[in-house]
C-alpha cells in the first residue's frame, strides 16, 4: 500500500496510504455522514468531480454487488454504469468483507476501475475542517510526487476547478432512451446525472420513461408529464435546461417533479436563485418537515447548493424544509401540478419515508 497525502486548497495536509488505485487526481472534498450505501453513493453521477470522505470509520466490509443488468435494463445494486467519484477517502478500510451478495472487495473494484481509495486518514478530523471551513479543492499527492498547495484551487492534476465545469452534461445521457416502452402513459426524464431507482421507481408505477439528455428540447414530445432528475455541480451552469422548462411551463400545465437538481432547476425556471451550501447536505439522516403540517421526515440527501426560497415568484411556495438549518427542501406551484423536493424520494441507498413523492407525481398525471 503506497502512502498518500492529501493536500487542501489551504494547504492542510492529510496522511494515508492507498488501497485502490494509485492514481493522483483532484476534486472538492466533500462529506457523507451515512454509515452505508458506498456503492450506491461512489456510482451516483451527483459526486462526479468530487472526493468522497466517509465519516463512518469502518468501511468495506461488506464488500461489493456484482454489476447485473435486470430485464428493464436498470443495473440491480449500482446507481450508474460506473464509478463517478473522483476518489474515496475513509478511516479504516477493510480488505475481509462478508455479505449474501458481495463478488469482491471495494479496494479490487476501485482498482479495477481505476478509482483512487485511501485508508489511514483521520476522517473525524478532515470533517470538522471542512465543516468550519466549507468544502475546498484537494488533491492526491503519491509519495515520490511533489505538488504546490497554490496549484490545488485550480486542479492543477485536471486542469479544471470543479465550480466552472458544467457536471450535469458530462454525465447526462447523449442520447434519447425509453424504459417500459408502450406501457402506456409516458413520462419525459431530464436526465441532468439520474440514479438507476429514480427510474426505477417511476417503471414499477407502471409509466413508459423517455430519458432525454439535460438539454434536449422536449416542448414537442407526446407526453404525459415531466420529471427533473438529480445530478452534479452548479445549477446556474444548466441556463439551456432552464430555458427549455420555461418553455414548457408556458406551454403546458402538465405535471411536473423534480428531485434534488430538478428542485434547483424547476426553482429558478420559477424565477428563484441557487446559492451554494457551506459543506452542503450528504448523509441519510436529514430531517424535513413539510410545510403547513406538523409531519416530518428522514431523508437521504447529496447536494451542495439550495434554493434561495425567499426569491421564489409570487404563484410559488415552499413544500419541504430542512429541520437542522432552515433551507430550502422542496417547492410548489400552487396552482399547477408543478413541485419537488431537494431530497432523494427514492433513497437508495438510505430510508425510504418520503417514496410517495412518485406516487403524488402519478396520481397528477
């Protein structure tokens, strides 16, 4: 196991070694309080361009799922195709996994995919940083390699800071693909960096998805409603998305739902702004409560930027917010069948409180 360091953007310094792939790669490192889901979380396209720092200190004993690709054409375990993390960072990493479907270890599956994972970190540490600091650029120094703290804003190893990349149309599909075709009323997907379950659960109520890439102009598509999919980065970098909605929304009074990024992007199609969280929200124990009702829930999250709710036009309201520190959880029209939520309905990994957001969303079609 090489040793590993990793160098924040002010120039803090982390110790390790390595147990996947001894790769050097930067990214915004960032924090996920679950004490499971690794697998769903590192193959979540919503973590493309970011360090992945699991405060849980044991990770890896249950190992991996096999990839499998079920009769609809959804992967069974992951959320996506591949790794999208830029790299995994834990405390203490095991190699000896024990579970009913586990087909190999996390650091032979990083490797294979050529994912750096570094083991030996203080986590408790490295988050009370980020936490007091906010999220900041880092990278991954292997020993024998030199690298200047100065150089880690501008992610010297890629040539990119991770706030001026548009993430969503680097993991958005290309191409336009249908789930449950012919099934009978049909649902258009924004893909903007969806997980597997999103559309998963939309195919178990019984509707055909059509998955458009984030920027596809659907206006003239046979549809019965719109749904906005979570997915990485700065919302205000997905201005063509938001142009298309507007449209749309002008159009049409179809129903329309949006999960995490879909939130952020129905709210600004609603003339709202985005600003981006301190250290953001990732784990599986976020408290909401829904807006005008005494009912709350725990929710999983993954997002790094909130809906400014004060900005919201005069037709919008909030529908959820967040118990520990007030932002923005949800929105709604309050005529239209229009709304979202900022957390993950579909929970996977994570609780499943909150599934009914589908079911809202299909009883309006």
């Amino acid at each position: 196991m090489k040793k590993v360091t990793l160098v924040l953007q002010d120039g803090t310094e982390f110790h390790g070694k390595s147990f996947g792939y001894d790769k050097p790669v930067a990214g915004e490192v960032v924090f996920n309080t679950a004490m499971m889901g690794y697998p769903e979380s590192l193959t979540d396209p919503s973590y493309a361009g970011q360090m992945l720092v699991m405060t849980y200190p044991l990770v890896g004993n249950y190992g991996v799922p096999p990839f499998t690709i079920e009769a609809n054409g959804l992967s069974t375990f992951m959320e996506s195709d591949r790794i999208y993390a830029k790299a995994i960072i834990v405390s203490d990493y095991t190699a000896q996994y024990n579970h009913w479907n586990a087909c190999e270890s996390l650091g032979d599956w990083l490797q294979r995919e050529q994912v750096p994972g570094v083991t030996g970190i203080d986590t408790r540490a490295l988050t009370k940083l980020l936490r007091e600091h906010g999220v900041m650029m880092g990278r991954l120094v292997f020993e024998g390699e030199t690298v200047c703290c100065n150089d880690i804003a501008t992610n010297e190893t890629d040539g990119e800071d991770y706030g001026s990349v548009n993430w969503v149309e680097r993991v958005s599909c290309k191409d336009v693909i249908r789930y449950n075709e012919g099934a009978g009323r049909r649902v258009v997907l924004v893909d903007c960096g969806v997980k597997q379950n999103i559309i998963r659960c939309l195919v178990n109520r019984g509707v055909e998805v059509i998955r458009v890439p984030w920027n596809y102009d659907y206006t003239a598509m046979d549809f019965d409603g719109l749904f906005l999919a979570n997915g990485p980065g700065d919302p205000d970098r997905c201005v063509d998305a938001v142009n298309v909605l507007k449209r749309q929304m002008t159009l049409s009074r179809k129903p329309i739902c949006g999960i995490c990024m879909g939130n952020q992007l129905l709210a600004k199609a609603a003339g709202a702004s985005i600003y981006k969280l301190k250290y953001g929200h990732r784990s599986h124990n976020q408290p909401v409560r829904e807006v005008g009702t005494n009912r709350c829930y725990v929710t999983s999250q993954n997002h790094g930027y909130a809906v400014d709710a004060a900005t919201l036009g005069a037709d919008w309201r909030e529908l959820f917010v967040n118990m520990n520190d007030g932002s923005n959880e949800g929105i709604r029209h309050q005529t239209n069948p229009w709304f979202s939520s900022q957390f993950h309905p579909e929970a996977c990994s994570g609780p499943v409180d909150t599934e009914f957001m589908f079911d809202r969303f299909i009883e309006a079609l």
